[in-house]
C-alpha cells in the first residue's frame, strides 16, 4: 500500500518554508545580500551560502513529493549528508571566529559572550538531534518529512532577532532585559513554540499523530531553556573557554 503524503500538513509545509526563505533573505539583506563585496572575509559567505542552501532544500524536498517526483527527491536529499554536517562544522567555525577573534587568550568571557555561544551552539545541538531523528526515520515518509521540517526551528532566532531589531524596534521593550540589554532572542523561542504547539494539534485532529512534533517541541524547550540559564553557570564559561582554545579560526 503507498504511503499517504497529501494532507494538508504535507501540501502546506513548502509554503511554510517558503515564507521563512523569504524573511531570512529579508533579515538579513542589509548585512548580508546588499554587502556581498564587502563581507570581512570567506567565513561570512561559507556560512550564508550553507544556511540558504538548507532552507531551499527544506523548501525543494516536499515540492518534489507533492507533485510526484519521488526519485528526484530521494536524489536531491542525498545532498543533506553533505549539506547538515557543513552546515554545523562552518557555524562551528564561524562563531568560534566571531567570539574568539575578539578575545585575548585567557580572558575571561562576558555574560554577552557566554549567552551568545550558548544560543548559537546549543542551536547547533537542536538541528543535529532534529536532522538525526529525521534521517533515522528515512524510510517512514511522514515521520522524516515532519522531522526535516522541524530542523528549521532551531534556525528561527537569526531571522526574528534582525527583523524584529529592523522593522518592529518597539517589541524590545516587552522582552526580557539582562545587564540593559533585551533578549530579543525570546520573541523567537515564543514564535516557534507556538507553532509547533499548532501543528502538534493539528497534526493529532487530522492524522492522529503524537509522535514527532511533541519530541520536537521537547528538544526546542530544552534547547531556549539551555539559553537562558547556562551563561549563569560556572561549568558553561569552562566549556566555553575550552571551545574558544581550539584550533577552529
């Protein structure tokens, strides 16, 4: 028997990625797309090129299933294999460049530091546990689609921090302040739990499902809990400290 993939969920999640393509290309045109000459050096455009090159493929993969062509899929998603691991390795790179090259070696790191590499490196740990449960589960089509389409959501936070910054400036003074400075980062982390608290309810009254979106909101609570409670642990500025002594940049 085939298995079903036209509900309304599977039809609906192009356009969903489409859309969060579109903000992340308009998040970031003023420091990126309008700038391309002008980036500091080619880690900028490693890690641009990676993170657009994901999101087309989230957007590319459910399209090639809605309208038939199965085998281009499975060909186009043997890409991610090469794709999700560059894309942790240069983040890796590109956050240990951006923190450490600002840092004399054994200085100790500020609140803002330690918050930053909680935020950009647990996220890292959320889209590998999401991509792995996705590609565990390769060959049942529903459970993988849901799981590839929740490697987005530790992404969200890049996106929502410069739209917000750029276009709604006002929503700052409702989100939580540390030392004066606003953790817009939460407006995120509340804007992707939402939605999959949504699609978990949607998911169970049209499908009956319970199995995937729930774990998912599981690993993104952990993830914005990590966030905002490691910088105020001493074994995080250790492990930080160690981080930043590698070899990465």
């Amino acid at each position: 028997m085939a298995t079903r993939l036209d509900t309304p969920l599977y039809r609906l999640s192009a356009r969903f990625l489409l859309v969060f393509l579109v903000f992340m290309v308009l998040a970031f045109w003023p420091s990126y797309f309008a700038r391309l000459f002008e980036q500091p050096n080619l880690r900028f455009h490693a890690h641009g090129i990676v993170l657009t090159l994901w999101c087309v493929l989230l957007v590319v993969q459910p399209q090639l299933l809605r309208t038939g062509r199965r085998s281009l899929h499975r060909v186009i998603g043997k890409a991610s294999y090469v794709i999700a691991p560059a894309l942790v390795a240069i983040t890796l790179s590109f956050v240990h460049y951006r923190v450490g090259g600002g840092i004399p070696r054994g200085a100790p790191l500020a609140l803002g530091d330690l918050y930053f590499l909680a935020l950009t490196l647990n996220a890292l740990v959320a889209f590998a546990v999401l991509y792995g449960l996705a590609i565990y589960y390769r060959r049942d089509p529903q459970v993988h689609g849901r799981y590839m389409l929740c490697t987005v959501f530790p992404l969200f936070t890049p996106v929502t921090d410069r739209l917000i910054a750029g276009h709604v400036p006002q929503l700052l003074a409702y989100v939580p302040h540390v030392n004066g400075s606003p953790l817009v980062q939460v407006a995120g982390f509340v804007l992707a739990d939402l939605i999959l608290v949504v699609l978990a309810l949607g998911d169970w009254r049209a499908n009956k499902r319970t199995n995937v979106f729930p774990v998912a909101l599981a690993v993104l609570v952990i993830y914005h809990v990590s966030v905002v409670t490691l910088p105020f642990v001493r074994p995080w500025g250790a492990f930080c400290s160690w981080f930043l002594g590698l070899p990465l940049s």
